[in-house]
C-alpha cells in the first residue's frame, strides 16, 4: 500500500479571477494588510516617498521565515499575482499612501 503525501498548497480555481482570489485571500487573512502598512509606516517615517510593493512582500516573508511560518500545514502563502491588488487597494483606501507605489494597467481581471 503505497501512501500519499497531502498536497500542503491551497486550491487554486483556475475559474476565478485573480481579482476574486485575492478578495477571498483579504478577507481570510486581514493580518497581511495590516502588515504592509506596518512596513509602510516605517518607510514614510523614514522619509521615503515611493516603495515597491514586491520589496515589502518579501520583507513579510523574510518575517514569517524567521518567526517559523509558514509550516508545511499553513496554507497561507503569499502569492506575488496578489501584489498589485493590496498596492491598489491600499493606496485607494488609505489616502496618506496614494502615489507610494507605481501600478500600471492590469491584463487580467
């Protein structure tokens, strides 16, 4: 009897948009937002008009690494298709942030 190992990734619905993944993602784990503009705060504090998106998602990571996260049991991870959705998201609701990113035009809903 051979035993098989539980793929440890989420389920991906290939039906969805990227968009509605990343709603699902932001309402499941409100911490990530709350994370970024941890990062972001400290970067304005130190005067800093612009940042990347990319380079704060891999501080979050380098975090989580650190801090023991994500086990092989976690199905949180950090998808980079959801990088220019928390920086829209972001500088639209947070008016003290709006330019700190750059964004272009998105390809896929």
């Amino acid at each position: 009897m051979t035993v098989t190992q539980r793929d440890p990734r989420p389920h991906f619905d290939y039906n969805q948009t990227i968009q509605a993944h990343f709603e699902q993602f932001h309402r499941k784990h409100p911490e990530v937002l709350q994370h970024l503009l941890g990062l972001i705060k400290q970067a304005q504090q130190a005067g800093r008009k612009r940042i990347g998106i990319a380079q704060l998602f891999e501080v979050l990571r380098w975090e989580r690494m650190i801090a023991g996260l994500p086990d092989q049991g976690e199905a949180f991870k950090l998808n980079n298709n959801y990088r220019s959705r928390y920086a829209r998201y972001i500088m639209d609701n947070y008016p003290s942030t709006r330019g700190m990113f750059v964004t272009r035009e998105l390809k896929s809903p």
